[in-house]
C-alpha cells in the first residue's frame, strides 16, 4: 500500500520562549490583556531536510514534538499529535519554498 502524504508551506519557523515571570502579560490586536504561555521569535534553520513529529497546536501552527520550535503553516488543515512529517528547509530567509510535509 502506498504511503500518504500531505505537503503544507511553511510560513514562519519560531522558537518557543516561556516568560520567567507567570505574570507576563500580552496586549492583542483587539486591545484585550492576556496571559502569555509562549513567546515566539522568528529563528534561522540551516537548508536541509529534517525527519521529526510534530502536534497541531492552533490553526496553522506546530509544535515540534520535544523541542521548543514551532512551525507556521500556510493553509495547513492537518490534525493529530505526534505525526511523523519532513521539514524541508530551502530558503531560510523567506521560507517560501519551505514545506512541511506529512508521511503518516
């Protein structure tokens, strides 16, 4: 049986910062104040191609399973926690030939 993929762009690749002070506080785009689970800074991952299992954390966004790296999709619809996916990195600069691409 042939294996199934599914290809999603990626958009932004973050590295997840947890605030050292629980009373950190964020303002939204709607004015309302929040509290902070995760700061993500933008980061640079060498071209290449990387094997690893990631989770849906929110509407195009994924958390890479063990490590603090989040992975912003474009249109991205796929569901599920600890799915086996290829991150294929070719332009670090834009990300826009960068896909991610699901082998479960």
């Amino acid at each position: 049986m042939q294996q199934q993929t599914t290809s999603c762009d990626v958009e932004v690749i973050y590295e997840g910062i947890t605030p050292d002070d629980s009373r950190t506080k964020v303002i939204t785009s709607y004015g309302n104040i929040e509290d902070v689970e995760k700061i993500l800074v933008p980061i640079d991952l060498k071209e290449g191609v990387y094997e690893l299992t990631v989770s849906k954390k929110a509407n195009n966004l994924y958390k890479v399973n063990n490590k603090e790296i989040y992975i912003q999709t474009r249109f991205c619809f796929e569901l599920g926690i600890y799915l086996d996916a290829i991150l294929k990195v070719e332009n670090n600069y834009t990300y826009t030939s960068s896909k991610l691409i699901f082998t479960d």
